[in-house]
C-alpha cells in the first residue's frame, strides 16, 4: 500500500477513494479517476477506457498538481525501459515516486 494521498477537497477525495466494492470496476459513479502513477486526475469517458486529463478540481476549482507523466517517460527511457514490453519497477508504479 502506498501512503496517504491528500486531494484537495472533501468531494474529489470521496469520488477518487470510491471502491469497486461498493459500485463495481466499471461504476458510472466514480467518473474521476487519480493515476498514483502519473500524479493525474482524470473524468472517465463513460463507456470507454479513455480518461480525459483535467487541471482544474470541477467541485472546489484548485489547481490540481502537476502530472508527472512527461517525467515518468522521460524516467524510463534513462533507465532503459519499453513501457510497452518491460515490467515497469513497483515503484515507479505507486505515488510519491518523484520524489525519491
Ligand atoms: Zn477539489
């Protein structure tokens, strides 16, 4: 298990810690999604795998922080990973990984 993540406000971080016990994987529910791994936020296009990346929280309007995805390839390509091919390194998988 990962740490803690602070969102940044009451509604994301019940909608993001919303489990698939209560409403099922594919729930219409839970439509925002938080990648530990990219440090990204996300609105589920409904029906579809695809998440559409979004900067701004829709319910408190904050600023969300900064993806990290630019840097995670960037990361994997200095230590010679295919994303595509290679298992990616556990922890490069969960959050906080920047900031080892
Ligand atoms: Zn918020």
């Amino acid at each position: 298990m990962s740490k803690k993540i602070k969102h940044c406000c009451d509604s994301m971080e019940s909608i993001v810690n919303t489990t698939c016990d209560m409403h099922g994987c594919d729930c219409p529910d839970k439509f925002i999604i938080f990648s530990e791994q990219f440090n990204e936020y996300g609105i589920k296009i409904y029906g579809t795998p695809a998440v559409s990346v979004i900067d701004f929280c829709p319910y408190c309007g904050k600023k969300l922080p900064k993806s990290k995805r630019k840097q995670f390839y960037k990361t994997m390509k200095k230590l010679g990973i295919d994303t595509y091919k290679d298992k990616i390194p556990k922890k490069y998988r969960h959050y906080g990984w920047w900031l080892k």
